[in-house]
C-alpha cells in the first residue's frame, strides 16, 4: 500500500505523499489565515480529503464538488495548508496536522458544520 513504518509524512494505509516545506503557523497573522481557511466546511472537508490521498486538483474535485474550487484551493494555500504544483496537491506540516484535527473533530460530533 506504499507505507513504510518509520516515516513521519504519511498515513497508514494512505499512499506515500510527499510533506510540504511550510511550517505550522506561528504568527497571529498566520493563526488567522487559518482560522479562516478552516470555518468552511467544504475547506474542511477538501483537508480530510487530502490527508486520506486525494491529491491532485480534479480528484479533489470529484470528491469535493468542483463549485469554486479555485477560490477553496488558494484560501488553503494562502493559509499554509497545502502547496499546489500544477494539478498536484502537496500537504503542509500545518495542513497535516489540522487535517487529522478536523477530522477527529468530524468523526468526535463537535464540527456538526463539516
């Protein structure tokens, strides 16, 4: 299935993905971006995506519905979340981390807007 035990950019069962080079976010300025790149629930929704593989722009459309998927792509990147190369989407440290956050958060009930 690609996973290889020891490394720490991927998930188990997922294919391997590459890790993006930003950082989690440290500013204000950068926990703001955030913030508003995750109170949409199809943004949230595009993450949990991510982190279970899908990453390429028109698988991501597919599954999340292509309706401005631009607009959501670039408020995830402006937010450290992903990096786009093409129609290929690479995950961030952040993007990552807030991915396996929301989706608890989605499996656990509390984000009943995801």
């Amino acid at each position: 299935n690609g996973y290889e035990p020891g490394r720490t950019n991927q998930i188990p069962g997922a294919k391997i993905m590459e890790l993006g080079k930003k950082a989690k976010p440290i500013s204000p300025e950068e926990m703001a971006a955030v913030h508003h790149a995750l109170e949409s629930p199809i943004r949230r929704n595009m993450l949990i995506l991510m982190n279970q593989g899908i990453l390429t722009v028109p698988d991501v459309a597919k599954a999340a519905g292509g309706k401005m998927l631009q607009y959501q792509l670039h408020r995830l990147e402006l937010a450290g979340l992903i990096e786009l190369e093409g129609d290929r989407i690479i995950l961030t440290e952040a993007g990552v981390a807030y991915g396996e956050l929301v989706k608890k958060e989605k499996e656990l009930g509390g984000a009943d807007r995801i």
